[in-house]
C-alpha cells in the first residue's frame, strides 16, 4: 500500500473507528498544547474529569495571550495556571516567553507525532512532519486525560511544490496563492500535504508559515515532510535525536492534488476583511497606511524579522508609519540581538515588542479607524484588531518592510534588499531555564492549585429538551468568526475564564442587544450564514450560548473547530436551508429533536410562527450523535462511553511505513 504522509501517521496511531474521509475515528496523541487564553477553561474541564494526571507523554501550558494585565484578573489566570500546571504534570511557559506556537516548534514538536492544541493555529508544528491539530478547550482536555483525539476523518489533498521562489516572493506568498484559490471554506475537511521538489528549498520556519495560516482556508491542519532540512533545524535546536526521517510513499495517493509553481509567485496581500481577499500586491500599490506590524502570530522567525532589517538597514520608516515588530520567543529575541537584526530595526525606527500574541489578538497596537494598517498576521477579520472600523492587510515580512519606507503598500520587488545577517546563537537552551518541568509525580498531590475569583467553572450541559420552543435570537450572515462571539482584544479576554461576564461581549460588533434579548427571552435559536464560527478555537464561543440557554443553532456550513465546539457542550448544530428567510423575534418549535438524534434521523421540522415550517438538516457523524445524546463531551466520557486510549510509540511509526 503507498501511503502519504498523513495517513501513515493517522494510522500509527490509530485507537477506533475508520480512518476513511467523513468518519469517525480516534488517534491516540503525544503532545497537549494549551495557552492561557483557552488554557484556563481547559484546565477546568480537565478537573472534572477527575482523572489525577496528564496522561500523555507530554503536555505544555503556555501564557501567550493575555499579559498586558491592565488588572489582576490575566495574574490570577497566570497563577491558576502555574498551580494546576504543577499538580497534574504539565510543562509550564510563563508571561513573555513566547508564543505556544513557536515555542512549541522549537522546543518540542517532533516528527512523526500527533499534537492536539487548545490554540488553532497548532498546526504550525505540521513543518517538522507533525499531525498538528488545534481543537477545543473540552476536546483537548479529553484527550490530555487519555482518552485520545475523536475527529471526523479529513480528506488530504497533496499540494506540489515545484521548482524555487524568486525575487520578493516568499512562504508567505505560497500560502495566501492557497487562500486564493480555496478562500476561507474550501479547506474545510482537508488536510493539505506537501511534496515536490521545491520542498526542501524551504526552511523550517517557512513551512511554519504556512503551517501556520493554513487553517484560514478552513483546512484542519497541514502538513510537510521530515527531512534534511527538518535534521537541520532540529540539530540547531539540540534535539537531533527527535529527528526521524518520514515522507510519502512513492506513488501515495490523495483525495485530490494541486500543484504550486514557486518561480511564477509574485508577492500577494489579503484585503480587508478576509483572509481570503487575495490579490497582488501590486494591484494594491499606493494604499496610504498609518501602521506596519510585524511578527506575532505568524512571520515573527528569525528568518522573518531578519528580511525586515535587511531591507530596512540603514534607512528610516516613513515618517507617517507606526511599526511594531514582534519576536515569536526569546530564543528568537536572543538571536536577533545577537545577530545585530534588533539593532537594525531599531535604528530604522522600529518599536521592539515582547515575544507575546498581542496585536494579532486586539492587545494593544490598535489601528485608526478607516486607515489602512498593514501586518504580517494570519488574521484580518472585522474588529479583531481592536479597533470596530478597522481596514487591516495582509502580507509577507518584506512586502512590511518596502511599504514600511514608502508609507504606502509596495511591492517588495521595486525594494533593494541585502543579504540577510547570518544568525548568531547565544548558546544556551533558554526554554530549559524558564520553561518549568512537570513534578515527580510523588509530590504533585500537595501542590494547591490557587484559583482567584476570575476563575469560574464552565456551565455544564443538562440532557437535550424534547421540545425545542424558543425564538430567534439574531440573524447573522456568512463567515462570522468566533471572535464575533468571544471577543478579542485586552478587556473581553480579560474575562473569558468567567462565562458569564464573558457573555456580556458575545455579537456586540453585529448586534449589540443581543445578550440582553437572550437574558430577557430564556435563550433562543441563533440562525446563521455560510462558514458560521470560523476562526479560533476558542469554546467560549460555544459556552456562552449555552450559557444563555441556547441549544440550537441553524445555519447554512459550519468552521470545523466551532462546530465541534458546539457539540461537545451540546449544542446541536442544524442546517438551515439557503432558500430559507428568518427574523429575530420569529418564534420555532421544534418537537423530538433528541429522538431524532438517537434515531440517525437527517432532518428535523421547526414549526415556525405564522403557520410555516422549515426543514432543517440534522448532518451528524455516530460520534457526534452519541455525545449529543449523552448531554456533551463532559457527560459522554463520565459516563465510560469512550474508553482510555494508549498512546502511540515512536517505533509504531518507523514499523507501519
């Protein structure tokens, strides 16, 4: 049999089910990644699952997200961490040390693994030939307590790689010429693959990029093989015995494949409000900007913030320009100080920002409102900035660094760019010195773990009702991000270890009544458009919902992450059709919904006031239908319906391919 990649590492760990496109199965997993964010309602799950430790070989809290600590609640999110990190046997990153993703890339990811991570955007660690999935906060709990990784089996499509980039062109251009073809939603379901021979002409921090910001196109993750390149990276980062050579079979086969041909890439932006906005750059050339931001989530390697000084060298910004750079970890804030890069940017003008998420996120460097920011994010969804009427764009690090000089978006290739400084390494493994290790076991059970009173347990789902009877709460349209319903930004996510205080925030951008309505009328149904919840992984999104006492919602597709999320509090996500019109107000009955759940059923009928009704799609996998029907994900393990799964060993790997 002539496997790819993907499969080969699916089935290495292969715990039940069927590992064929669109059914269930579970994978055993290797590694947790959780960050504070998401971290703390993780954390709470996994206490009342009350298991007594991690049970996967390793797991690592990092605090990425919220650290600007304009008060106490981010320090008692950071403590309730740190204890609980230190009684069930997690590695611990504290405030500043870096982003989980990049961290997580140069400390742990290792080839041949399965990662699941409490973040979306885990599946950066796909560059070193890893099955990196983000997941949510419940999910990733379960299967830090043993119990595996349960997922609708993706299909994988292989993405050729051919030939070499040239001029201005970088990784960053490969994987937006990806959003252009497949936008926001023809991801979903898939998990895209890379081969050919243009492939090992990419770095490992370039296979990160795109790793990184292949989940906007709706994909689960992505993945690269493990190779000379990956040996390379990982001798850099000491840990040469991770490395494990591992590529498609000759001859593997895919659901579907496409092919890239680098030399004819140009450099590309997104547009507001989309990621899947592309267009070139020089289609955009001339926008007048008031702000470059560089790094953070995505583009903050050495690689990366070296092309901007490299370009920038000698040279100011724009008097006009706001730049912000941000270094993904110390260890790439060690280097770029070592190599001179932070020197060069700091003579250019550039403002040197901590290793954290912070712009990426809302927190802090919000743009003016109807001026163009430009940023090197994977994300430019509306508001996520921090700023409601905000006009952010896209783009690769050297495209920043050309518009940074003019003050207007340009493209690169008009720009002269030196060489690049060569990294200098300090020669010391500084996550060893502040990333905390995991406790003997034998001392864990005295460990305290401090909850202050921003720390409030999730709501917990009862049994579905027989009868849903309940009116719509709002009507919302396509490609509405869980940042709609969580938002971002310093003080709603200041909040989101405490649901109720975090529902205060849920649609204020599209619909500002909405949390009073839902108090007012006991809940209600939310119908929404094409791609509904797309974005972070963020359960918040799914939790305040059912918090407000909301146990359905209609809409026309779903993001694969919310729409997990969903069930796994139980929450039933229906399927409205695209010819049907609703109204707030517009009052729905809809008789046996649990009935039909347990009776492999496809559709439901809402009786809608006025005399009409709808059919509604009811399209759930057996999995999804059992825990439904078990009250949620929590209920669905505490009850034994989904027995522990071990873990898969690196030699499971080497035999099966």
């Amino acid at each position: 049999m002539s496997d790819n990649l993907t499969t080969k590492i699916l089935r290495a760990h292969f715990a039940s089910g069927e590992l064929s496109p669109g059914r269930d199965v579970t994978v055993s997993v290797d590694q947790v990644l959780l960050e504070d964010a998401t971290g703390t309602m993780t954390a709470m799950q996994f206490e009342m699952l009350g298991v007594d430790s991690v049970a996967v070989p390793l797991a690592v809290t990092y605090v990425d997200h919220n650290v600007l600590q304009i008060d106490d609640k981010n320090m008692q999110d950071h403590q309730y961490l740190r204890t609980f990190s230190a009684r069930y046997g997690l590695h611990y990153s504290p405030a500043g040390h870096g982003i989980s993703h990049y961290i997580h890339l140069e400390k742990y990811a290792r080839p041949g693994g399965v990662l699941v991570g409490a973040d979306s955007h885990s599946s950066m660690a796909g560059a070193v030939g890893m099955f990196a999935a983000g997941a949510g906060g419940l999910e990733v709990a379960v299967a830090m307590a043993g119990f595996g990784f349960d997922f609708v089996c993706p299909e994988v499509v292989g993405v050729e790689l051919r030939g070499r980039l040239v001029g201005a062109a970088s990784a960053k251009d490969i994987v937006l010429e990806l959003l252009r073809r497949h936008d926001v939603r023809g991801g979903r379901g898939k998990v895209f693959e890379f081969f050919g021979d243009a492939v090992a002409g990419l770095s490992t921090s370039a296979r990160g990029t795109i790793c990184n910001m292949i989940v906007e196109t709706g994909a689960t993750t992505a993945i690269f093989p493990s190779d000379s390149e990956t040996r390379r990276w990982l001798v850099e980062q000491g840990r040469e015995a991770d490395f494990q050579e591992l590529t498609a079979d000759d001859g593997a086969a895919y659901n579907s494949v496409e092919s890239i041909e680098l030399g004819a890439l140009v450099p590309l932006i997104a547009i507001p409000h989309s990621p899947g906005n592309v267009k070139t750059v020089a289609e955009t050339s001339g926008v007048e900007l008031s702000q470059v931001c560089v790094g953070s989530s995505v583009n903050s390697s050495y690689e990366d913030l070296a092309t901007v000084a490299a370009i920038l060298k000698g040279q100011q910004i724009h008097p006009r320009i706001q730049l912000t750079v941000t270094p993904g970890s110390r260890q790439i804030l060690q280097t770029i100080i070592a190599s001179g890069v932070y020197d060069d940017l700091l003579q250019a003008g550039a403002r040197m920002l901590e290793p954290i998420c912070g712009p990426c996120v809302g927190i802090g460097q919000a743009p003016l409102g109807n001026e163009a920011s430009l940023r090197t994010f994977n994300r430019n969804f509306p508001g996520r900035s921090g700023t409601a009427e905000d006009m952010v764009y896209l783009c690769s690090p050297a495209t920043a660094a050309a518009s940074a000089l003019t003050g207007v978006i340009t493209d690169p290739s008009a720009v002269g760019i030196q060489s690049l400084r060569p990294a200098v390494h300090a020669g010391m493994d500084i996550h060893s010195i502040h990333i905390s290790a995991p406790l003997p076991e034998a001392r864990r059970t005295a460990i305290e773990i401090i909850r202050g009173s921003n720390l409030v347990p999730p709501p917990v789902p009862g049994p579905l009702p027989p009868t849903i009877d309940a009116r719509v709460l709002t009507v919302v349209g396509d490609d509405v991000s869980t940042g709609d319903m969580a938002p971002d930004g310093a003080i709603a996510m200041s909040v989101w270890s405490n649901i109720k205080a975090c529902a205060a925030f849920m649609f204020r951008r599209v619909d500002p009544g909405f949390h009073d309505r839902a108090r007012e009328w006991d809940g209600g149904v939310i119908v929404g458009g094409e791609n509904y919840g797309q974005g972070s992984s963020r359960e918040h999104a799914a939790l305040v919902p059912l918090y407000l006492g909301i146990r359905v919602i209609a809409a026309r597709s779903y993001a694969r992450i919310h729409r997990r999320n969903l069930i796994a509090v139980g929450i039933v996500p229906l399927l409205i059709p695209p010819s049907a019109r609703s109204t707030p107000g517009e009052h729905w009955v809809i008789e046996g919904l649990a009935d039909a759940i347990t009776s492999s059923a496809t559709e439901v009928t809402a009786l809608v006031g006025g005399g009409g009704s709808l059919q509604l799609g009811l399209d759930l996998s057996p999995s999804e239908r059992s825990v439904l029907a078990s009250g949620g994900l929590l209920a669905h393990i505490l009850n034994g319906a989904r027995p522990g799964v071990a873990s898969a060993h690196p030699a499971e790997l080497t035999e099966a391919s």
